[in-house]
C-alpha cells in the first residue's frame, strides 16, 4: 500500500454506505475502490493499473472517460442542467432518441427514456399491458419470463425474472406470471462456439404456458436474448425464431431485454439483430451512455406507440415517466456516445474481433474444474465446478485473485463473465487470458 492509498483509507468512513449486491462485511474488511480509469484500464485506490475485462459491468462499451462523451457531458451541465419532460422537453432527448432509433432493429423506433434497466423493464412491461388493454383486450394480463432470467430490481422485473436469489424474501411478487424454462443444456451443450446447436424445442414450452393459461390471457413473453447475469446462456440455434413464430401466432408481445446485449456486445448493434428475430419491445440501458450518466430506454415498435396516439388529443396517453426521464445530461452523453460508436465502427470492431476472443476463451479448455466455456461476440462465460456446500465460492475465489493481478473479471455463481469495452485489442485479450489461466492452473 501506498502512502496516498493509506490516507485516502484512514480518511473515508466506510461504516454510512450500504453497498448494492454487495457482501458488505467481507467488503468493508478488504475495501476494493477505484479511483480513475481511462480506456481500457482502472487505477486502483492503492495505485495500481487495472486492465477492465467487464466493461464496468457491461457497459462501458466504448471505453473509460472518452474525451467526446466527457466533453459533451460538461458542456451540458454548464448550459441546461434540468428540464422535466412532462409537458416540456429539450431538444437533447430528440436527438438522443432519433440517433437510437437509427441503429435499432427495423420498425423499432419509437423511444421512451428512463434511467436504468431495471427501470426499462418495468416500463415495457406496463406498456405491454396497457397496449392490450387499450384495443380491447384487457383480459391479456399475464407476464411470461423465464428461469434464470435478470430483468433488474423493481417489483416487476423480480417477478419475471428467474433469479431465486432475487425473489425469494420479497415472496410471490406481481400475481400474473409465469416462466419458461432456461434454455442451458450442459449435457449436449457444454464446450459449443457460440450459438449451441441443441434446445430449440425448449421454446414450445410457451405452447403448454398458451393451453395453461390461453392465449387471451397473456400480455406478453419477455427474455434476454443472452441471459448475461445468470452466466452467460446463450439462446440455442433457432430457440428465438421459434419464440418469435409462437407470439405471432397468439398475438403475444415479445420483449428482448438487452441491457447487457445492446451496442455492439454480440457482434450487431442489437442481439436482434445478431440472431435475425426482430422483438416488439426492447430494453436497454448500460452503454447507452456509455454508462457515464445513468440511462436506460424502451425502444417501441411503431404500431404499438401508434395505438397509443388515439383518444382525445389533450390526454396524457400513458401514465408513466420518471423526473429524470430523457434528462439533459444523460441525453447529453447518448448522444456523444452513439456519436463515437458510428464514428469509430465500434460493432464492427468488435465483431472483427471475436474470432480471436473465441479461440482465447476456448484455450481454456482442460484446465482444472472447467465444466464449460461459453461466447459469443465480445462476451465469454467460464463454467467452474462449484466446490460442494460452497456455491460461488471457487468462482470469487479467481475475481480476487485476477483482481490482486490487474484484471478485473466478474463472478455469477461459479460463473466467470467476461464482456470488455468494444476498443480492446489482441494484446488485451493475450493478456486477460494470460491471467486468467494461470490463476485457474492454482486455484482451490
Ligand atoms: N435487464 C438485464 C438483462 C440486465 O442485465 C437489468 C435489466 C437491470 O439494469 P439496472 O440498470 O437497473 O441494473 C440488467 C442489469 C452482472 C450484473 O453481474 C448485471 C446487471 C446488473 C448488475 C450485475 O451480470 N444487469
Ligand atoms: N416519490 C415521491 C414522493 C415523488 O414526488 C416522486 C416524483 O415526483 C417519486 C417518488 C418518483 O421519483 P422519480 O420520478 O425520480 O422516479
């Protein structure tokens, strides 16, 4: 430790803050803070240089404090700091919106801002409803998810998600909803490049849901096209078009939640887009600012925002949005950040890349208690064998060694996610894998 570092400690009361998804205990006995970054790295508070092999969390997919997206954020907050969007606005979120609806799937563009993900999906899921309800079709009431599904915090997103970790002390949650089962399949899928080829008949589950429940009962099915916080499960070949074909058919609306997959994660600018199956909604949030400003948006299928725009003229036509819904500064840092995803072809970047990546996860393959390796763009989930009675043990294990070393990776169960910024290069890739496999060759 530093003398800075040792300051910087002995100065900050670590006893106020109650830390999200965080053991706080373990935490506060061994603080890990970071204090700067700068593209692909984090400085550390005792003044080390940490290579980001997560992005942030997903997010930061253009890398850390980008001068265009620092630049733009500052010039903002010196303009206009606040404007609400109720019956008012700024130009920014006009722009924000318009540069989005640019780069999503064809016939999603209509936007609505919010300020996470969590926030995005609860929104999308209250749009699903009162689109029903307002061409006479009320009854549609049922929210489909699945097992292992993240959705975020709210009370919505919790019930539709799969997590038990997540649902399990807030109790049964929003009363209409049901879940498909998770399409992970180790025994005929473990060691598959990209998109396993087995599993996609696990979509006619919707079929049974369909006779559960009947089809004029259910609102809407919503999944991540890439299950990201439950370990990287990628969607078997065919699995989404067939989930696709079935809502057509029952005149269900499908969401994709791609606050993880949006902005060039999986090769596109968009899972959809990737996979070829185009949602009826769409979550994101993330990088969409490059995570600079909280940010989080539903892109809407134009239909849907249309069926909205009836009734009298003077009616508010849905009864949602938040203060900070489209606010200035995260608009601000969309913009800059869509803006430098177009200007330095960064989803190209990364699809160019991923071949590489998918050898060098892949390398890993025979070292000790690999179960399964998993990728698909600039994404990768290693499968640890848990050690018995101590789920995620083995897993945490690794993200504080790899840590100690300089690479910042991420845990979920005995999961190791991997999602980088989009500008890494083949040396960054060497060098996180480099990492990673030797802290592996010796873990418990
Ligand atoms: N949907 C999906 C698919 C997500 O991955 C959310 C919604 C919620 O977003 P907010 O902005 O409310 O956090 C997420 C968030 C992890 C991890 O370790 C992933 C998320 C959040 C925290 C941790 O994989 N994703
Ligand atoms: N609680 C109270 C008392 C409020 O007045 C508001 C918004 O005005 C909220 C919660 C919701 O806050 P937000 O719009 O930031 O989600």
């Amino acid at each position: 430790m530093g003398t800075n570092e040792i300051e910087l400690l002995q100065q900050l009361n670590l006893q106020h803050l109650w830390l999200p998804f965080t053991a706080n205990r373990q935490f506060k006995a061994q603080p890990r803070l970071l204090v700067a970054a700068r593209d692909m790295h984090y400085t550390a508070h005792d003044g080390r240089t940490i290579l980001d092999a997560v992005a942030g969390l997903w997010a930061v997919n253009a890398g850390h404090c980008r001068a265009p997206i620092v630049e733009a954020i500052s010039r903002q907050a010196a303009t206009l700091d606040y404007a609400t969007g109720f019956q008012m606005h700024h130009p920014g979120a006009f722009l924000a919106a318009e540069k989005l609806a640019a780069i999503a799937p064809a016939g999603l563009d209509r936007v609505f801002f919010v300020n996470s993900g969590s926030e995005a999906v609860d929104t999308a899921l209250k749009m699903a409803l009162a689109y029903h309800r307002l061409r006479g079709e009320g009854t549609r009431r049922v929210l489909i998810g699945r097992e292992r599904g993240y959705h975020g915090v709210g009370f919505g997103g919790i019930s539709v998600g799969g997590m038990p970790g997540n649902r399990k002390t807030f109790g049964n949650l929003l009363p209409l909803v049901d879940h498909l089962p998770h399409t992970h399949d180790a025994q005929r899928n473990a060691f598959s490049r990209g998109q396993p080829q087995w599993g996609a008949e696990r979509a006619d589950a919707l079929e049974s849901l369909i006779a559960l429940h009947d089809a004029s009962n259910i609102a809407a099915v919503i999944v991540e096209p890439v299950a990201g916080s439950t370990g990287v499960l990628l969607p078997p070949a065919g699995y989404l078009q067939r989930l696709r074909e079935i809502c057509d058919r029952h005149g269900i609306l499908l969401i994709f939640d791609e606050v993880i997959t949006g902005f060039g994660r999986t090769g596109a600018a968009f899972a959809a887009q990737t996979f070829g199956v185009t949602p009826d909604l769409l979550t994101c949030a993330k990088a969409l600012t490059n995570a600079a400003v909280p940010m989080g948006a539903v892109l809407v299928k134009r239909e849907i925002f249309d069926a909205f725009m009836t009734g009298p003229e003077s009616s508010i036509e849905f009864y949602h949005g938040y203060t900070y819904s489209g606010h200035p500064l995260a608009s601000a840092a969309a913009i800059a950040t869509l803006d430098l995803f177009r200007d330095e072809d960064l989803f190209a970047r990364g699809a160019a890349l991923a071949p590489y990546w998918e050898d060098a996860v892949h390398s890993l393959r025979g070292l000790p208690n690999i179960i399964d390796l998993r990728n698909i763009g600039l994404v990768a989930g290693i499968e640890l064998e848990s050690i018995p009675s101590k789920p995620g043990a083995r897993a945490f294990e690794a993200f504080l060694r790899c840590y100690r070393r300089g690479v910042l990776i991420r845990t979920t169960g005995d999961t190791i996610a991997l999602s980088p910024p989009l500008i890494l290069e083949r040396r960054h890739v060497d060098e996180i894998f480099g990492v990673l496999a030797e802290v592996l060759r010796d873990l418990p």
